[in-house]
C-alpha cells in the first residue's frame, strides 16, 4: 500500500511539473515567433499594392473642411466648419455630365435591346449586326423592355 502511495505521488507531481512549463519546451527552429507566453500577433507580410485600374486615377486621403465659409456673411456663422476625413478612392479620369452620358444611352439603346433579345446576326465580314427585320417586331410600350 506504501508503494502505491509513493507511486500515486510521483505521477501527481510529474503531472503538475509537466503542465506548469518547469521542464520546458523548446522552441521549433522553423518558429519565426518567440514562445515567451505574451502576445505577438502574426507576423508582418509584404505589402500589397493595389493595381491601377485602367483609365482611373487614385485620390489619396485627406481632410476638408465642410460648412460655411468665413467670407459668406449670409450664414451669420450659424453652422460651425466641420472637418471631414476620407479614405483614398479611385475616380474615372474622363469626366463624364450627365448630358452626355444620356445621350450614350440614346444612342445605344437599340444595340443593346438587341443583344439582350438576341437580335443580332453575324455578317458575312465577321461584324455583328442588328437584325432589324426581328427588331421591327418589338413593341416599346411593352412594360418587358
């Protein structure tokens, strides 16, 4: 019975020894993190670059002031100047009213009525066409198109 005590008492202390870290563990080689018990986070990787979308141009970040300004005595300086701060965003290089952007439509509707219908046949050079004989068929009041 005195062995078995002996025994049960050399298991519970190895036990307690081993989870409390006295005997050690040691670090992997390949571990690019120390093992020291704090918090490291992950370590840093390489930076990503974003690609330059074509036909744009980065707007960096930046603050501005929004509000009235100092020279504008009709505000009566009612409505103090707030900082605004943005993040970079990327904006098309061309400048585009919207005019002309309905006048695009306007000129593109039937191509693109026709390729949504599936009006379009190829020529005998390659080109697509409309096919303006299935085209004339459409009625434009029909609440579908």
């Amino acid at each position: 019975m005195k062995n078995l005590y002996s025994l049960l008492l050399v298991v519970a202390s190895t036990l307690t020894l081993t989870s409390c870290g006295i005997f050690g563990k040691k670090n992997s080689k390949g571990s690019a993190l120390p093992n020291d018990g704090q918090v490291h986070g992950i370590a840093p990787g390489s930076k990503y670059v974003l690609p330059k979308p074509p036909g744009m141009v980065y707007i960096p970040q930046g603050t501005f002031h929004m509000g009235p300004s100092d020279e504008d005595p009709a505000y009566a300086f009612s409505a103090r100047n707030r900082s605004i701060s943005i993040s970079g965003f990327w904006m098309d290089a061309t400048e585009v009213t919207n005019n002309e952007y309905r006048q695009f439509v306007y000129w593109v509707r039937d191509s693109v009525t026709a390729s949504e219908l599936k009006y379009v046949k190829t020529g005998k050079d390659g080109n697509e066409y409309v096919d303006w004989q299935k085209m004339k068929t459409v009625k434009w009041n029909d609440p579908k198109f």
